[in-house]
C-alpha cells in the first residue's frame, strides 16, 4: 500500500517538470515564430491587425519567462525582438504611404510592450542587454507623432518606466560621457514636455526629473546644471511659478460680473501654482546639494526680487493703482502657498528675512547700487542672489512718518521701523 501510495507521489512529482518544459517548449517555438515574423514585416504591407499583436505578445513572452523560465529571456535577445521592434518606430516615419491610424496604433503597442518588459522584468541580466549598447537611447530618440495624444501618452509613460531603472550602476546606458558633447537623451527629451498643457504629462515629467536627479552622480550632475540643452530648465521652473501668478492676474482683472467659468480657471492656476512649488520641494529633498543651490539662487533672483518684493513695494503704495494693489494680493496668495508647502530652510530664511527685516537707509542703497551692480557683472553668468537686509530696532519707539512719497512703505503699528509687516497684517484680515 506504501509503495503504492508513494509511486503515486513519484508519478506526479515527474509530471509537473515534463509539463513545466512542454509549456517553456511552446513559448520557445513562438518566440522564434516572433523574432522571424517581426524581422521581416514591413508596415506598408503588413496586416495592422497581426502585427499589434504580435507585438503584444513579446511583452507576454518576456514577463512568462522571467517567472517561469529565465533562460528563454536570451531567446528573446537572439532572435532579435527588441531590434524589430525599433526597427517599426522607425519605419512608421520613413514610409509615407502608411496610414496614420495603422501607425498610430502599431506605435502604441510597441510602447506599451516596452513599458510593461520594464515593470514585469526583474532579471538583471536581460535587462542591462535590453538597455546596452546605446540600445535605450535609440529608443528614446526613435520618431513617435507626440502631436497624437494617445501616442504622447504611452510614450511618457515608457520614459517614466525607463526613469525607474536608473541607479548608480545603470546610469552610463542612459548617459553619454563624451567629453566634447555629452549626451543624456532621457533628461532632455523630459525636460522639452515640462510645460505641456496636459496635466498627466506634467506630472510624469516631474516624477522622471526626480528619478535622475536622485542618483547623484557628479558626471551627470555637471550636466544637468552645466549643458547647454539643461542649463535654462531650472530657470524655466521658476519662470513656470512666476506665470501662474500673472495668470491668475490676468484672468481676475478679465473677469466678467458673472464669473463662475472664470473662477474655475483661476482654481486651476492655483493648482498648477501648488504643484510647481511640490515639485520644487520634492527636488530640495532629494538633498543633491549642488542641485538645491541652484535652485536658490534661481529663486532669489527670479521670484523673491523681481516677482515677490517688486509686486509688494509697488502695490503698497499709497498710490497705487487698484491693478497694482491686485497683484500685489495675488503675489499674497502665492507666497501663502510657499509657506505652506516648501520646507527647504535656506529658501524659507531668504524669503522670511527679505519680507520681514527693516527696509531702512533706501538713498544709501541706491547709492551703493552701482557697486553692487560692477560685483555682479564679473559673475553674470549666474544669476544674482537675493542679500536680505538684517533687522535693525530703531533708536526711538517713537512711529515715525515717511518722509517723503519715495518711501512706499507705510509705518507698522507692531514694529518701530518701517518693514513689511502691514502689508502683512491687512492680507490676512
């Protein structure tokens, strides 16, 4: 009875690896079946129908062998799949004569294959095959229609999925260390959609901005703060912040007596406004240094002086004009939003010491502008940092009047010294 009982045992612990290597077989024979049809198809003559999904079934194969059957992922590599598959993007561009829905839906499932390769795959060494060899960056470069956007869509989704693979041991596919034009085709393709007018998109390239800036790698940080293609992304960043501010201005001064569309426009500003500041505070805690004072001095330069202090001192005024006096309450709102959501300290300080110290001996500054002015011009290819004037408790507790119209700041009843404190108080009431 033993002997029986456990022949049966013996019988199917033999039949679960003949039936494991019978399916492996197939999926051998179809991957081969694969690499031959989508190596010679062309998409001119080829059946839309059949080669979509084709297409989708690498995806298949690749995920079914890296959990059941690794060694098939180098079948995969031999005979040539993903080759074909760049090979398709490329073609789409090359030959006129396809139509545009066949393209457009060939395009799709050739992105959607190499997202879900990339999320499904952990095996490490199909992956850096998949990725060497400049293999990643001609992906990344291959012509897709981002006019169309359900194309515009997959492809920034295969970019964020690519993002995810970066580390400090995997950098160097993705970026070119050439010393006379280094290349880094994921960053730059990113950066070109930051300011698309598709919120998901925005958001992706954000999330893919992240991704690099984590690795901290010196070669690719020099880059990213130094190449031309990358020097004016953190510039447009603040230029970003700063447009949401006058976009809602615009749209408060167009508002018509009845205008509830219009508020709903102004939300969304507001909106875009908070997410850029999220962005900027994700990027400060990430603690890249070099990266986080970059990222201060385009702010001091950019918003804090030109934007910020500009738009209080002028709105403050006591004639000022109610557009001025407006914008002054937008710039109000904004820096609300910063307070609330930035938590990067040298920020805050810089912001905190600029709005709240005392705004006194305004001749001697101009006088010394000049100065300040010739220091600047041998660094003029940074831009100029914020210098906040310290506190200062006047001699008197006496109020003192402005002596004259120049002076735009009106007397604090909390403080003995003319600041920006009541421009403070009245906001918030």
């Amino acid at each position: 009875m033993f002997e029986h009982f456990f022949g049966k045992l013996g019988i199917q612990q033999q039949t679960q690896p003949s039936n494991a290597t019978s399916e492996a077989g197939k999926w051998r024979q179809q991957i081969l079946a694969l690499g031959e049809y989508l190596g010679g198809v062309r998409l001119g003559s080829g059946s839309r129908k059949r080669i979509v999904e084709s297409v989708r079934l690498v995806s298949e194969a690749a995920v079914w062998s890296d959990r059941r059957s690794p060694e098939l992922l180098s079948v995969i590599i031999d005979c040539g799949l993903p080759k074909a598959l760049l090979r398709l993007l490329r073609e789409q561009q090359q030959r006129t004569e396809i139509k545009r829905e066949k393209a457009t839906a060939v395009t799709v499932q050739i992105l959607q294959t190499l997202s879900i390769i990339l999320d499904g795959v952990s095996d490490t060494h199909f992956l850096q095959a998949l990725l060497g060899d400049g293999f990643v960056n001609d992906l990344i470069g291959a012509p897709v229609d981002l006019d169309c956007e359900e194309v515009l869509a997959y492809y920034v989704a295969f970019l964020k999925a690519l993002s995810l693979k970066l580390t400090s041991s995997t950098i160097h596919y993705f970026f070119i260390n050439q010393p006379e034009s280094p290349k880094f085709p994921l960053f730059t393709t990113a950066i070109a959609l930051f300011d698309h007018p598709d919120s998901m998109v925005r958001v992706a390239v954000r999330a893919i901005t992240l991704n690099v800036i984590r690795i901290n790698d010196p070669d690719a940080l020099e880059f990213l703060l130094g190449a031309p293609a990358c020097a004016h992304f953190w510039g447009q960043v603040m230029h970003a912040i700063k447009d949401c501010c006058d976009d809602a201005f615009r749209l408060l001064v167009d508002m018509p007596q009845d205008g509830s569309a219009s508020w709903a426009a102004v939300d969304q500003v507001l909106e875009n406004h908070m997410g850029l500041l999220a962005y900027v505070n994700d990027v400060c805690a990430l603690g890249v240094d070099r990266i986080n004072r970059r990222i201060a001095l385009e702010f001091n330069d950019r918003l804090l002086t030109r934007t910020y202090i500009h738009a209080i001192e002028v709105g403050w005024r006591a004639n000022a004009t109610p557009e001025e006096t407006l914008y002054m309450q937008v710039v109000t709102l904004c820096l609300a939003h910063f307070f609330a959501i930035v938590r990067y300290s040298p920020l805050l300080v810089d912001t905190v010491a600029a709005l709240f110290t005392a705004q006194e001996e305004q001749q001697q500054q101009q006088q010394n502008h000049s100065v300040d002015s010739e220091d600047d011009a041998g660094s003029s290819n940074s831009p100029r940092v914020y210098q906040h004037r310290p506190y200062r408790p006047a001699q008197s507790p006496a109020i003192q009047s402005p002596q004259s119209n120049h002076n735009p700041f009106i007397p604090s009843p909390f403080e003995p010294s003319r600041t920006l404190m009541p421009w403070l108080c009245v906001a918030l009431e």
